[in-house]
C-alpha cells in the first residue's frame, strides 16, 4: 500500500498537545485504512456493496486504533493515555461519520461505529503485540472479522490470509511511522492493554 499522510506539523519547532496529535493522526488513520480497503480490490478480491467496503474500513479503523493505543501505553501516563485514546477514537468516528453520509446517505453511522470499537476493544486486548507488530492472533482475528464481511465465496476465501501475512502488518508499519513523525513513539508495547477503557459516544 503505496500513501502520504500527514505525520509531521509543518513547523518543526512546534509541539502538538494531545487533541492535536490525535486529531492529526486520526486523518492518517483514515488513510491508512481506507488504502487497505482499496487495496483488497486491487488484488482481487470482490466487494459486493458500499456497505461492504464501509464495514472493511470501519474494521480496520478499530484496529489501528488498538495499536496506538498500545503505544501509548507505553509512551505516555495513563491520564495522557486516556485523554489522547479518547480524543483519537473520537476524531476517527468524525471523520466515519462524514465519509459515510456522503456514500449512504443521512443517518447516525457514528454511534455504531463507537459500540462496535468498545466492543472490539475488549477482544484486541487478549491479543499480543510482539516486538512493536500485531502477534500472529492479532492479525489473525482482523482478518476473521473482514473475512466474515467479505464472504466465503470462490474469490474472497483467501481475503483472510492476505489480511493476516500483508495488509496488517504493513498498516501499523504506516501507523507506526507516523505516531513516530508526530511525536517520537516507534515501539508498540506487548503487554495487553486495558480491557476496561470505554470511549463514549459523544
């Protein structure tokens, strides 16, 4: 997945606060997400609808999500932690919202988007990242729930694989660098993170 996204301020001097940082990494995120949809179709697997593609971004979101969450974890103290988290999750779903209501239309997409990230939430925190990269059960468990948007059918029945051996993998690789470019965090802790962090909804 070839992309720019905006990872640096433009004035090198300046120190972005936490609402900044996230606000800007959560337009990289979308990105980042939205390339390894696209990418999906690029190498031939079938989208059936909109809706379909929406779901995929929308999985991914959720994910790159968790891993900045675990570099926060390890970068920050747990208050910094929860403000950034919280603000990153929350500009994220801005930026689903709008993007949504212009391919389907009015309606509240964001408060779905919202319970369905608390609810894999949980889920990802069982999982391990190891030596800064999604473990294998990471991986593994994106790629079950794009399968299950994707299908089983002749064409999408490897969608699975390719989630878990290249598309993640090289997702966080371009979150990584990013968080990096914005404020010197490149390491992705191993350790679980919280189960218990809840993002509200507005």
């Amino acid at each position: 997945m070839k992309m720019r996204i905006r990872d640096k301020w433009r004035n090198r001097d300046r120190q972005g606060s936490l609402e900044d940082n996230a606000t800007s990494l959560a337009y990289g995120i979308w990105q980042i997400a939205l390339a390894a949809a696209k990418n999906l179709h690029v190498e031939d697997f079938d989208y059936d609808s909109d809706e379909q593609r929406i779901a995929v971004i929308a999985e991914y979101l959720i994910f790159l999500v968790h891993a900045a969450d675990r570099v926060a974890f390890e970068q920050m103290d747990e208050q910094s932690r929860n403000i950034f988290v919280t603000a990153l999750a929350q500009h994220t779903a801005r930026h689903y919202q709008r993007n949504v209501v212009d391919v389907m239309g009015r309606g509240d997409y964001r408060s779905g988007y919202i319970e369905k990230l608390n609810a894999r939430a949980a889920e990802y925190a069982e999982t391990p990242f190891t030596e800064g990269n999604p473990g294998y059960e990471t991986r593994r468990f994106l790629g079950e729930k794009i399968q299950e948007v994707m299908g089983m059918t002749q064409k999408n029945k490897w969608v699975i694989q390719q989630v878990i051996d290249l598309d993640a993998p090289e997702a966080v690789k371009h979150l990584k660098t990013a968080m990096d470019n914005l404020f010197g965090t490149s390491n992705i802790d191993p350790r679980p993170a919280s189960k218990d962090a809840v993002i509200g909804a507005d």
